[in-house]
C-alpha cells in the first residue's frame, strides 16, 4: 500500500523510490516534497526528470495540469542540452505556457554564458548529492608532502608531477586546478590541472609569484 511505501519516501532513495510501482501513486504533495529537497540523492537532475514525466503520464488527465508547478523544482538550467530540446518537444509540456517558460530559461542559461550571474536561482544550484566527486589532494604523511590525489570511496586515481603542499585548489570548468604551495623545500609558482575524464595532470600558466597557504576562488566562471 502507499502508506506502507511511504517510509522509503524520502530524499536519500529517490533513485529506489522511483523504481517502484507505488511512486506513481504518491500524491502531488509527496511528489513536490521530493522535487524541492536539495538533499535528493540522484546522480544528474535529468533522473528526476524521467520520474516526474513517468508520475504525471501514470494519471495524465488530472496531473497534467500540476507539471508547471511541480516543474519549478527541477533545476532545470543544470539539464543537458540535448535534454533539454526533447523536453521542449515532450507532448506533456509542449502545449504549457509555463512549462515552455520554465524551459526557455534553462536554454538561456546554456547559450548565454556569460549573464550566467544575472540567471542565478534556486533552480542553478546543484543537489547535493549531484555536486559530484570529493577530491583530497596532496597535503602530508607523517614527515613529508605527498603527490597523491584521492577520489571519495578513496582510491588513487592519478599523481601529481611532485609533492605539494600548502596549496590552493578550485574546479572550474570541471577541471581540478592545483595553485602554488609548497614542495617542502621551496614556495611553488607552478599550476597544475586534473581532468577527472582523461584522469591526467598536466600543467597550465605558472603564476608570476610564487605563493603558499594561497586561498582560490571561482567568480563568474573565471
């Protein structure tokens, strides 16, 4: 029964929630629960996506007129493309004003890139369990700085060109950039970048100084 199923109803197993018949008999309330939580343990938002759409089509001549406001829960703008044109396309949002608003305003956020500032929302923020993978980087065993570069469950997933420590580390364009610090002999000038798809290091533009204890940041994509 629904009720029996409802104690699996929560954010952290959407993705075993989903599979289940009893989904498609949630309420809208407990389905818009799920939708807004930025707790939701799904690993892209385009599964939410697909649930929703399988939600709404279970019982489409009395849902359908409650997908504009279940919609504005997805973090649409975070969607691929691709994605994105299908969506636009689907007969389910294809005749909503709201709905095609709502879509509209993701495809802006991937065309115009540069007023991604000026578009933030609730709806550009990641979920948290879709942020993606945590790194540890270098840092010190008990007498020296180590090369290493850790993925969360922790394995070792590629080496730097040498130790380091005493750096700074920021993601821009998912790409893992490695500032400065220290090699435990001398302060670094160097930049290294980790692409986590060819898990390769290579270095980029050294900074003119030579910094440690450094804090990095991304501002406006830069």
């Amino acid at each position: 029964s629904v009720c029996s199923f409802l104690y699996l109803v929560d954010a952290e197993h959407f993705m075993e929630v989903m599979r289940h018949q009893e989904f498609l008999l949630l309420p809208a309330c407990e389905v818009e629960k799920l939708l807004a939580s930025d707790d939701m343990n799904v690993p892209e938002e385009e599964s939410v996506v697909t649930a929703l759409l399988s939600w709404v089509r279970h019982d489409a001549s009395s849902r359908q007129s409650q997908l504009p406001a279940l919609l504005t829960h997805i973090r649409l703008p975070l969607l691929k493309p691709q994605f994105l044109a299908d969506m636009e396309a689907n007969p389910l949002l294809r005749d909503s004003v709201e709905c095609q608003r709502l879509v509209m305003e993701a495809m802006k956020y991937h065309l115009l890139p540069e007023r991604r500032p000026l578009l933030q929302s609730p709806r550009t923020r990641p979920r948290k369990a879709t942020v993606g993978a945590l790194f540890a980087v270098g840092g010190m065993d008990a007498t020296k700085g180590i090369p290493f570069i850790s993925f969360f469950v922790v394995s070792k997933v590629a080496v730097m060109s040498g130790r380091r420590l005493q750096f700074g580390v920021a993601v821009l364009d998912d790409r893992l950039y490695v500032v400065g610090g220290r090699d435990g002999l001398k302060t670094l000038n160097t930049v290294e970048c980790y692409n986590p798809r060819t898990r390769q290091w290579s270095f980029v533009a050294s900074m003119a100084t030579p910094r440690s204890t450094v804090g990095v940041a991304v501002l406006n994509s830069k």
